[in-house]
C-alpha cells in the first residue's frame, strides 16, 4: 500500500494502522463494558457484571498496548535524533495527550483493585458498575476533551480530530485504516467472549 | 614485478576500504537501525509489540483455562 510521504514521519506513519486502531479498539470496549454496567444496575444480573468486567479488563489490555506502541512511535519521530529518547523525556512528558491517556488507563486500573477489594458478590456488581460508568464519564475529558484543548506534539492537539478528520487523513490511508479498525476491535471481542465464557463456567462451578 | 603489483593492489585496495569506513564515521545520525529505509523499523517493532502483548496475554488465559479443567477432572 501507497502511503503519503510526510517528512517528520517517513514510513512510520504505517502505526496508524496499528497505534491508533488499539485506542479505538479500547474505547469501544470500555464503551460496552459501560453499556453492560448500565445493564446490570436495571436487571441485576451477575452475567452483565461479568460481561463488564471482562470488556473493561481487555480495554485495558489494549490500552496499554496502545501506550506501549505510542511511546516506540515518539521516540523516533518527536524525540531529537542526536540525543537518546531518555534525554529528550522531560519535553515529551509534557504532552497533555499522554498524561490524559495515562490518568485515564490509572482510573481504569482502580476499577481492577476496587472490584478486587470486595468479597460479597452483588455488592462488588453494583458498586463496581456504578465506578464503571464515572469511570467512563472521566473518559471524556481526559482523553477528548482537555488533549485537545492544548497544544501538543501529538496529531489533533487544538484543532481538532486525530484521525477521523477529513483534512488530515489521506484517503488512500483510510482504506486500510477503519478495515484495521473493525478488525482489531472484533480481536478485542474475541478475546473477551473467551474470558467471558471461562468466567461464567467458573461462575457456574462455584455456585454449585 | 608481478609480485609488487599484486601487493600494491591489494593494498590500495585496503585502504580504500578504510577511508570508506572513515567517511561512514562522519555522518552523524544516531540510532542508525530504527532510522533506516524511511523508519520502517519503527513500524515493526510496533507491531511486534502488539503481538507480543497480545500472545502472552492470551497464553495467561489459556494457562488459566487448562488450570480449570484440571480442577474440574479432580473433583
């Protein structure tokens, strides 16, 4: 595939395929995993919990994957080539972008502990599906909102869309790009449709 | 004669190679791999990031899963 040659970027604008499909995949399972939480507070079903819990837990995975690939991708386009990335750190942790992404990924990581952290059953459900959705809500302005309110390194800091804006993604990219999209999330799905099926046979186990 | 040719030869030879190396030297750009045919490397690694990731994430849950079924054959 044909790629438009960009000069701060070169070749490695081909991780839009990989770095930013992982947020989007993120952001769609945490987008379930609340639609699950909501679930659950009208039915009070353990299933939706479960459900839940395992959607966040992926969003999560891929999360830090996206992070992980962000942090390879910075290191050779926004650090300076003549100094180690390490040097050029106190810059590029300045970006309201990452700081964003890493309180959110933080809050979803209390989820984790506080659902840990409680032994009865329906209580941990509940109380976990009512941080689930303030957790969601705390997506918005730290990843959405704020990152592009400043200016930043990072595409779509102030003016607008990182990657779904039609000025700044080459048509020729976006036909590789939103099948990469589809394509991550339904691994994304995959993976929790396992852990979901191993989770309520277990569920099943223990109630028996 | 032919002996002396040979040897010059071989050693202007040489020494073209060790200016080669010289200049090669000069230029300044570091991390040389990664930087190379346009960054592609960066891409890869990227991918084998996510890879990794995902694989040892998903052998956790295979581990998990035979660790379930060994209990179940015990019971």
């Amino acid at each position: 595939m044909d790629v438009p040659r960009l000069p701060a970027l070169s070749e490695t604008i081909r991780n839009l395929y990989f770095h930013v499909c992982m947020w989007f995949c993120m952001m769609i399972l945490f987008t379930v995993s609340v639609v699950y939480a909501v679930r659950y507070l009208r039915t009070n079903k353990l299933a939706d919990d479960i459900y839940s819990r395992q959607y966040a837990t992926v969003g999560i995975v891929f999360g830090v994957l996206g992070y992980a690939t962000g942090a390879i991708w910075m290191s050779y386009t926004w650090a300076d080539p003549n100094n180690s990335s390490f040097q050029s750190f106190n810059a590029v942790a300045r970006e309201p972008k990452l700081i964003g992404a890493a309180i959110a990924l933080l809050i979803y990581f209390a989820y984790m502990v506080l659902r840990d952290s409680i032994s009865d059953m329906d209580k941990r459900a509940r109380i976990t599906a009512v941080y689930n959705i303030f957790a969601y809500a705390l997506l918005f302005p730290t990843i959405w909102i704020i990152p592009r309110l400043l200016p930043s390194l990072h595409p779509g800091g102030e003016n607008g869309n990182p990657a779904l804006d039609t000025n700044d993604i080459d048509s020729r990219m976006r036909l590789v790009f939103y099948p990469a999209v589809i394509g991550w999330t339904l691994l994304g799905v995959w993976i929790t449709t396992l852990k979901i099926r191993l989770n309520l046979i277990k569920e099943k186990t223990l109630l028996q | 004669m032919r002996m002396i040719k040979t040897l010059s030869l071989f050693f202007t030879a040489l020494f073209s190679t060790a200016l080669l190396y010289a200049q090669d030297e000069e230029k300044v750009d570091m991390a040389d791999t990664m930087r190379s045919n346009g960054r592609i490397y960066v891409v890869v690694a990227v991918v084998v990031v996510i890879l990794i990731g995902l694989i040892l994430y998903l052998v956790r849950l295979d581990r998990k899963i035979s660790r379930m079924e060994r209990e179940k054959e015990s019971k």
